[in-house]
C-alpha cells in the first residue's frame, strides 16, 4: 500500500522568547526522579475500582468461537483512510514499518466505516496511537472492542470488580503486578504476542493508559513482518514449514508462586512458525520468548538453537520497532498477529495503571501464496521509479 499523506508539526516561539517547562515533579537535588512515598496507599486513588482482582473461580478451557469477517476487509482500500482522519489534526509515522500517532479522533465518536477504515490502517502500521481519550471510559472501551469480535478473558491476568460485576473481559496493567525485574525471566526482556498460547490468540488489543509515571513506563512493539524480511531466505523457506508449540505455563507458574489465584489450567497450542496476515497477505513471524516453548518435529537442541537466535532478533531488531512514551488517557491499539511488544521496567516507585480488552481473533495459519512484506513494498518502489521514469 501506498504510504499515507501526514502532516508536519509547526513548531513556534512568543516574542523570540523560550520559556522553560518541565513536565513532572523533577528534583534536579536530589538523584531519585518524582519517588511517590505514599506508595499502596490507594484509598483515594481516582480509579481504585479498576486496580485488579483475582477472584477464585475457574474456567474451563475455551473452545473454538466464532468471529466476524475481518472488519479491516470492509474498508475501502483506496480512499487513504480519509473518514478515519476526517477530525485529525495531525497524523504521524514514528517508523518507516510500525507506529503511527493521531491526534484530534476521538475514539469514543467513530462510526463503523471509521473503526473499519482504522483496522485496515493496523493491518499495514500495526499499531495506532490516539491522544487524549478520556472520554473513552470502559464502557465505551468494552463495546469498542466488542466490534472487532468477541473479547478474550485472560486466565491468569487481574481484573477490575465494581460493585460486585466482574470486568473479566479486561486486564488491568498494574505496576505492582507487572514489573520487569519480578515478572518472567526469559533472558528476553519480556517480548511477547498477547496469549499466543489460545487455540485463536487475540486480533487485536485496545491499552489506555490512566495513570503513568513522571518518566518511564514506556512500552515497545516490533513489525512480525520486518522480523520474517531480516531473515535468509533460506531460513525464511525453512522456517515456513514448521509449527510452534505455545503454552501459558510460565505465567501460570508466575502467578501462583505470587499467590494470585489462576482461573484455568494450563494449556498447549500449536502453531505455524510463520504466520500469513488474513488482510495484507504478508508472512510474519510468529514465535516469543514469553510463550513459545519449542519447535515441534525437529531435535530439541535444533529447536533450542533455532529458537534463541529468533528470540534474540526479536530483542535487538531496531529497524522494525518502535518505542512510545505515554501521556495519561493514551489509548494504543495493535493488530497482535504480527506484532510482539514489551513494557520497559525504568521506574521504580511511581504508579502504571491501564485497562485492556483484546478481541479474539483466527486461529493463525500459514499459507504457501503469501508474501513479504518487503518484497511488496519493493515491487511498488519500482513500479513509481518507471512511471517517473516515462513521465506518467
């Protein structure tokens, strides 16, 4: 696809003059950076109904649910998205492959052809970030997320209870229950896809952040795509045949030994090493170090060898990642097919609050007549060189 018309932030001064502003409660004094003393004290806390709860129940393993037609494939592809962008006030790329952010659209207001232009624009930026959402509350969010199909309920995760209506199809993201240094130690910094270990992990993911540190707390995603292009092609051909094994054992095991109560077993899934996107046709890679466990059909120590080496692409590869600072009420929206992301854990004291839903997707797959990323993008480089080229 073509890449889509952005506008460029003006930047201006009053009188010739610069005026300082810092932005959080930073003590140049002292070496600790806005250290919140009053930390767990929560009895005032704007949204103390939402911080996560682990009720004792338990669920059965899911089966197979039906979704709808991919909402992106009812976009018209040749409009440049221009009902998505119609209240926009800036539109911005943060890489050449991932990330774009918008301002002035309100995610709360739009209308199927604009949630439908907006799943298309995933499927190619992968991810989407909307400025100052407060007004998307977790009503509005839950039946947003309600349109791209039905919503997964982590069986491990917290969630919000408000007066006595459990959110289950929510997370809540919580400093005190995801942090990096107490979280799973994969020796890859906690790079993951939203609960690949489902028979149909989820399609998409909708995080609004409501309370974030002063400074830190920033997450990043990388492009799946960008992952399957860096590789040979002969690994690429190799890779194509095989199949993952994904299982949430790890989390299970977190969460128990922290004394959270898990609501379902253990479980096991099989998937393709290379997954094709149901909208673009383009191969992504589709393993990670948080549930992936093996490659089935090949010795261990292959598998093991195999494995470290994605697993460290996935960690180190730049060109293909973006890392997003947020603001409070910064709603991020992801395709999770081909995309993995990672909380960064750089602050120590302060408060990470958000609210997620994740609507279920396909089971993943792979098929033989699907393509690159990067190949595509190539082949259309060199079809706008010839017209330049003959003045068309």
């Amino acid at each position: 696809m073509a890449p889509i018309a952005t506008q460029t932030p003006v930047s201006t001064s009053v009188a010739g003059k610069n005026k300082l502003v810092i932005e959080g409660e930073l003590d140049f004094s002292s070496s600790v950076i806005a250290a919140d003393l009053r930390k767990n004290n929560y009895e005032n806390y704007k949204y103390k109904d939402l911080i996560p709860q682990y009720p004792e129940t338990s669920w059965a393993p899911l089966e197979l649910v039906e979704i709808p037609k991919d909402r992106a494939l009812l976009a018209d592809p040749s409009n440049n998205y221009a009902n998505l962008f119609r209240d926009a006030t800036l539109v911005r790329h943060l890489n050449p492959k991932i990330g774009t952010e918008i301002y002035g659209v309100k995610l709360a207001e739009l209308d199927d052809t604009q949630k439908n232009e907006l799943a298309l624009l995933l499927s190619n930026r992968i991810v989407v970030f909307f400025k100052d959402q407060e007004d998307l509350d977790l009503d509005k969010q839950l039946e947003f997320g309600r349109y791209f199909g039905p919503l997964h309920k982590h069986p491990s995760a917290g969630y919000p209870v408000i007066n006595g209506k459990e959110y289950d199809e929510v997370v809540a993201i919580w400093s005190d229950t995801f942090r990096g240094k107490q979280g799973i130690n994969t020796g890859f910094p906690a790079w993951h896809s939203d609960a690949t270990f489902e028979k149909q992990p989820p399609a998409y993911a909708l995080l609004k952040i409501i309370t974030n540190p002063s400074t830190g707390g920033d997450t990043l995603w990388t492009s799946g795509y960008a992952l399957y292009d860096a590789l040979s092609p002969s690994l690429q051909k190799y890779l194509e045949g095989l199949t993952a094994l994904h299982s949430d054992k790890s989390i299970y095991e977190g969460f128990s030994k922290a004394g959270k109560h898990v609501r379902r077993q253990v479980v096991y899934n099989e998937h393709p090493v290379i997954r094709t996107h149901p909208v673009t046709g383009y191969k992504s890679l589709f393993v990670n170090p948080n549930f992936t466990q093996s490659i089935v059909g090949i010795p261990k120590s292959e598998s093991d060898a195999i494995l470290k080496y994605l697993f460290t692409l996935i960690s180190t590869y730049q060109e293909g990642t973006v890392r997003y600072k947020w603001s409070t009420n910064d709603v991020a929206i992801w395709d999770n097919r081909p995309s993995l992301h990672a909380p960064t854990s750089d602050f120590d004291v302060e408060l990470r609050h958000g609210v997620r839903v994740t609507p279920i997707g396909e089971a993943p797959y792979f098929d033989p007549n699907s393509k690159s990323q990067q190949a595509d993008w190539n082949a259309d480089l060199k079809k706008r060189q010839e017209a330049a080229a003959s003045g068309n």
